[in-house]
C-alpha cells in the first residue's frame, strides 16, 4: 500500500497512526493516511501563521504572488494526469472528469486569480472633512483552514487555494478521510513552483479529531468549508468559540424544471445528464425532476429508456457511463435513501440498487435510480442523497413549480428546460438558488461565482467574489492639517 506524510512548514512528517483509504472500484484499501490530531494541526497552522507573518511570502508583492499563481497552473496542468490517476484511484471518479478541469478550468482558475492579485484596490471614501484623507485597503486574514470533501478534492482545494493565496493568505488544507491523496499530491507538485514553505500545508485525518481542532486553533483567521450541511453546522458552531469567519459550501436538492415546450429528447438527456455520469456524486446533482403535468408520462418513459442503456465502467475506461460510489460508508447511505424511499410509497421504474461490476469484482456501484409517485412530504424529495437517485414530481403551473422548487432547506443550484427563454429568466427571479441554469446543466467557471442559499451555505468561490472571501478591509484617517484640541478645556 502507498503510505503519504502530511506537510506541515515545507516538511513531509509522520504521524505514529494512519488511516486506510479505499479504491471504491477494487473496493479494497491502497493507500494509508496520516491520522494527525491536534498537535500534528498545530504544527501545521504555526507553520502557516510563520509564512504569512515574516518569510518571503509576506514580502511578496502582488504581482509577486500573481506570478507564483500563474506558475503553479503550469505545474498542475503539467502533472495533471498523474492527479487525475491518484484522484480516480482514491475516490473513484471517471479519469476523463478530472482530467480535463485540471488542464482547463482549474488551471485557468489559478490565472484569473493571478491577473486579479494586484487589481483589487482600495477607495477613498468622500468622508467630508476638510483636513482627512481616509482610504480602505483590501488586506488578508492570515491563516485560512481549507476543509474540503470527498467527492472533487483537487477541484474544491484549487477553488480555495488560488483566490486565498492571491489574496495573499496562507493556507492549511484539510481533506477528506476518504479521499486524501490527491490533495497531499497536489501539494507535493506545487512545490515545483518554488512556493515558500509554510505558504500551503496538509492535514488528514478525521473530522472530529483533524478537523475540528483546526476550526478551533486561534492562529486560523477564517474556514473555508466545503462538506454536507451537517459538517457545516458543527464547523460554523466550532468557529463560533473565537468568532472566527466561514465560508460554507454545502448540499443541496436542486430541482430541475421541466415545461410541456421543450424537446421532449432534449428535456431527458438535460435532466439525466444533470445527476446520473457522476453517479450523483456533485453537490449541484439536480436530483429533483419537477415535470409538468401534460408531459410527464413520456417524460418518465423516455427517461426510462435513456437511464437502462447507462453501463458502469472502471473510472479509467474512458467508455464508462458511471463509475463507483466513492467510499463504502456513502454506498450504504445511498442504498438506505433507496430503501426509504421505498418504504414511504415512492414507485422505482429505473434501477433501485446495486449495479453489477463491470469486472465481477468489489467496487461500490449504484445503479441509476428513477423514483416517481414521490410526494413533498417524502424523504426522497427533501433529504440529500448525494447519489445516482433521482426523484421525478409533477406540476401544473408555473406557480406550482416555483412554490415546489422553493419547498427545501436547501438553495444550491436549479434547471428550467424550456423553448420559452423569457419564462426562463423569469422563473430564475424566483427560484431560491446561488446558480440557475437554464437549458443547461452543470458548467461552471473560475469568472463566475458560485454558493448557496439557504442551507447550502453562505459566502461565494470562483469570481471576484470568491477573491473578497480571503480579504478583510482596513480603514485608514489620516489628518493632513489639524491638531488636536484639548478634550477638557476649561468652562
Ligand atoms: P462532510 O461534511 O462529512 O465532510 C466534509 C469535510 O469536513 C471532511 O474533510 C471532514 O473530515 C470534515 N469534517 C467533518 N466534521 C468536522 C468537524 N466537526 N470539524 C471539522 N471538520 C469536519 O461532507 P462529505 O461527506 O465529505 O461531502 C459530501 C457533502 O459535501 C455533500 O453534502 C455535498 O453536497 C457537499 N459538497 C458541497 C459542495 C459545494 O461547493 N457546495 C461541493 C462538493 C461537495
């Protein structure tokens, strides 16, 4: 088995116990990983808070930092096969998902914040006095705790990563204990871009006893967290003991819309193409088919058909329709969702379990699931599942539709399918969501922000809004021509 280091101050270290990490698709551990507790994050953070207060990183100027940025997305595109392998091995994510993100946009993502390190200015705000010059500055807050999940470790780590080190922060990642090695990997390559040590570190380990003495260690300025909304209440409630600042990026049951105008073919590839190749394993999975009420028979019944030709595959097969569930804890969860589902009168017409291995072996495969006959009150309409298990409902109007999308705890993202653009403009007014698509599914950009409404979390990553989450603003009053009165003259 691969056995990795946690990175602590330019240092790859050891902790006395490891944790086994699996390949979903041999269903088997490959590689162990550094089990750190407290002093292992303590180390690290004081590595981090060193970099930022005195070496090189903190003399840097922005331009300095935009041109280590744009050096590090020349590395990652350069080892970017070598990340997608690790990537797929650990969390068993198609090779041909990752891949072209780590050459794209993730790559781009480190040069737009590059070019936008040494453009965010500060103002001078017209206070109306005479003999004051006062003047903001966009400055860091120091050490950032990068809590990342499971499901796109390098994309979720890249996406904090690039917008906090332009800012000119520093940075202790904490990945998931399931899916380690790409982060650690990541790190490991990065170096190759001469970046001064203690400027990105690495923990791993579990939330409770990683995670959470990271949140609560007082050298971390601010969290960035990307994680179920669970993990996110005991993160923000951790943070809460020093009043340190989160970013959240959490679940979601994001609805897709469907109106009796659009290509039907089109309305089913959009829908099932909006959850079912990554296995349901993205935090914007649409994984609620809101239908409308005259189409939703042949919907169901093209949906049915399009779903049974899905064929699993290794992750590295580029032929692969879906690949494994990415840890054997989060299989069970989804197949108790199924069985729930079930329970609760929800009619299976697709899938409803486990898929054969492609290969007879032990992965972890769900097939794609169709529930119809679901009702609100269901389980299976409200509650992430973060699976290849998709929901279908019907509505009659498009006030119906709003009110059944707006009806979750969850605001993440939403899709209207219609021939009708002006009502897709303005049913994305309505919709209670950080990320409306409209006839389209998925894309994303490191120029457009992303987050949530609701209990999908708060705060934004990719854009310029992404690069304000990693600065606080100073005000500064100069007085360029009074002195000060004595404050207790005499009556
Ligand atoms: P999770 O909440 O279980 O864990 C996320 C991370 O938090 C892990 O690194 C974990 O070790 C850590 N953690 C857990 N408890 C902690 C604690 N008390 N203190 C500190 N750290 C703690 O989530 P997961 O199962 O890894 O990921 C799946 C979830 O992530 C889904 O809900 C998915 O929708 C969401 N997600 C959201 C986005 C987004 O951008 N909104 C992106 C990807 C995934």
């Amino acid at each position: 088995m691969q056995a990795y280091q946690y990175l602590a101050g330019g240092e790859w270290l050891d902790t006395d116990e490891h944790l086994e990490s699996d390949d979903p698709y041999l269903g088997a551990p490959w590689a162990l990983i550094p089990r750190c507790g407290a002093a292992e994050v303590d180390r690290a953070v004081r590595a981090a808070h060193l970099a930022f207060t005195e070496g090189p990183w903190s003399r840097l100027t922005a331009t300095g930092r935009g041109r280590l940025l744009r050096r590090m997305g020349e590395v990652l595109a350069a080892n970017a096969e070598r990340l997608a392998a690790v990537e797929t091995r650990d969390n068993g994510k198609r090779t041909g998902d990752i891949l072209p993100g780590l050459t794209g946009g993730l790559r781009d993502s480190f040069d737009y914040y590059a070019g936008l390190a040494d453009k965010v200015e500060g103002t001078v705000p017209p206070t109306g006095r005479p003999t004051i010059l006062n003047y903001t500055t966009p400055v860091p807050y120091g050490v950032i705790a990068a809590i990342t999940a499971w499901n796109s470790p390098l994309l979720i780590a890249i996406q904090k990563l690039a917008p906090a080190l332009a800012a000119g922060n520093t940075v202790v990642l904490k990945p998931s204990e399931h899916a380690s090695a790409s982060t650690l990997e990541l790190a490991e390559v990065l170096a190759d871009a001469d970046l001064p040590a203690g400027v990105i570190n690495v923990v791993t380990g579990l939330g409770a006893e990683c995670g959470q003495p990271l949140v609560e260690h007082p050298l971390v300025r601010k969290v960035s967290f990307t994680g179920s909304a669970e993990g996110g209440r005991a993160v923000a409630m951790a943070a809460a003991a020093n009043l340190t600042p989160c970013t959240m990026e959490l679940g979601g049951k994001s609805p897709q819309i469907v109106f009796d105008d659009i290509d039907l073919d089109a309305a089913v590839f959009g829908v099932a193409g909006g959850i079912f190749p990554p296995s349901g394993q993205s935090c914007i999975a649409g994984s609620r088919a809101l239908v409308h009420e005259s189409i939703h028979d042949a919907f169901v019944e093209r949906l049915v058909e399009v779903v049974g030709e899905a064929r699993p595959g290794a992750p590295t097969d580029p032929g692969a329709h879906y690949a494994p569930i990415a840890n054997r804890p989060h299989y069970d969860r989804i197949l108790g969702h199924i069985a729930a589902a079930v329970a609760d009168g929800a009619r299976c017409v697709a899938g409803g379990g486990p898929a054969a291995h492609p290969d007879g072996g032990d992965g972890w495969f769900v097939e794609p699931t169709v529930f119809i006959d679901v009702t609100q009150d269901m389980a299976i309409a409200r509650e992430e599942v973060f699976g290849p298990v998709l929901a279908v409902l019907r509505f009659t109007d498009e006030d119906e539709a709003v009110a059944l999308a707006n009806d979750s705890l969850y605001g993440l993202a939403a899709g209207i399918w219609s021939a009708d653009l002006a009502r897709g403009i303005r049913l994305a007014e309505r919709i209670e969501a950080g990320t409306v698509y409209v006839n389209n599914y998925f894309d994303a950009c490191p120029q457009s922000p992303v987050g949530g409404f609701k209990a999908s979390g708060y705060g934004r990553e990719n854009g310029i809004a992404g690069f304000e989450e990693f600065v606080q603003t100073r005000s500064v009053w100069v007085d360029v021509g009074s002195r000060p009165e004595h404050p207790f003259p005499p009556a």
